[in-house]
C-alpha cells in the first residue's frame, strides 16, 4: 500500500500531531452551504451556484500550533425530498455546522430543527456551529445577530455570521470548530480508531484520529 503524503504546515514543516474529523453542514436549499464549503476548501465563489444533489464530499486540513486538523466535509443536499437521507451524512460525525441565511427567517427556523435532531440522534458530544450566512447582504437581513447568538449561547452552539462571497468568517467557523473538537486518541490500542471506516452506501463515517 503506498504511503499517504503527509500534510505539511505552511512553512514547510511537518506538524507533530494528524487529526481528521467528520463535519457535515446541514440547513435548508440555498442557504448557501456548497458556497461556504467551496470558499473554505479552494477559496472560490460562484455566483450561481448549483444545489447539490444528495451529498458533495470535500476535504481541507487547518494547522492548529503543532496539530493538523483534517476535515472529511460532507455537504448535505436542503431540498426537503433529501432531508430523509441526512442521518446517513451526519451518523458519526464529530462537527457540524448548521446553516441560515440572514435574510430570510425561515431557513433560521428550521436551522433549529436540525439543531434538535442533531443533539437528539447525532454522536454524543458533538460539536455543532451555527453559522449565519449571506452577511454580505446585512442591509436586507431578517434574523437580527442578537437573536442568534441568544439561541446558540442557550443550546451551547458556537455561532457567527459568514459570507461565503466575501470569505468573512468562513476560514474562522472552521478553525473555531478545531479548536473545540479533542484531540486525544479515541482509543489506547494502537491502530484502533486511527482509520477511516467505511460503512455501505453513501455514509463514510470517520473517527476522530490522531496520529
């Protein structure tokens, strides 16, 4: 089998710990989720951007001091016939990231919803963000900051405003997620917990790892 490469931090060095997690965004269509993950993975924004079809699966690593922290990003589908299959993406999942547009108080609403389903059936401890989109467009918003972040500070959410078309806290969502997720060895036998397990059809659940 060949070796896999190893992230190496900006300045050319190899950082002293690899840990990878399984993050999901989850929220309704056009909240602008593909957006986020594009601007944060390949520093890209597409204008128009198509909805996904099921689920996109994309990868980036953030370098915490001596840590490099690999996200597994699985960016869910928000049209309603598709919220059937988000158990299927979120099962053991470390992080998520539930998205809103501010503009539009509906998608706040039901960013709740997937809120309680995950604190309700997701993996015990995980780490969830909230993240209101579209800040770009503050002058038209609908969902006022102060009520966000009261929500979140009482569900224990960690929360900001993004925008995916000007890249304002998109980088930082994702490092403040870092930051929160351990970065402890799942287990003490070496080789457990350390690999990526593959279950059948489209859910690829990860441990957390770190090697």
């Amino acid at each position: 089998m060949a070796n896999r490469a190893v992230p190496q931090r900006p300045n050319g060095q190899t950082p002293g710990k690899i840990c990878q997690f399984k993050l999901v965004l989850l929220g309704e269509s056009s909240v602008g989720k593909s957006s986020l993950v594009l601007r944060f993975v390949k520093g890209q924004f597409h204008e128009y951007q198509e909805s996904t079809i099921g689920a996109a699966f994309l990868t980036q690593t953030i370098h915490l001091n001596d840590v490099a922290v690999k996200f597994e990003i699985w960016d869910t589908a928000g049209q309603e016939r598709y919220h059937s299959l988000a158990p299927m993406y979120y099962r053991g999942a470390q992080a998520a990231i539930v998205v809103y547009d501010i503009t539009n108080q509906d998608t706040f609403e039901r960013a709740k919803n997937w809120v309680k389903e995950l604190q309700r059936q997701a993996t015990p401890g995980i780490v969830i963000a909230l993240a209101g989109n579209k800040l770009d467009l503050n002058t038209m918003r609908s969902v006022q900051t102060d009520e966000s972040q009261t929500y979140a500070y009482e569900n224990g959410l960690l929360f900001m405003e993004t925008s995916a078309k000007t890249s304002a806290n998109v980088t930082e969502i994702f490092k403040a997620i870092a930051e929160k997720l351990p970065k402890n060895e799942t287990t003490s036998t070496a080789g457990q917990g350390r690999r990526l397990v593959e279950s059948e059809g489209a859910n690829k659940s990860l441990s957390s790892c770190c090697k």
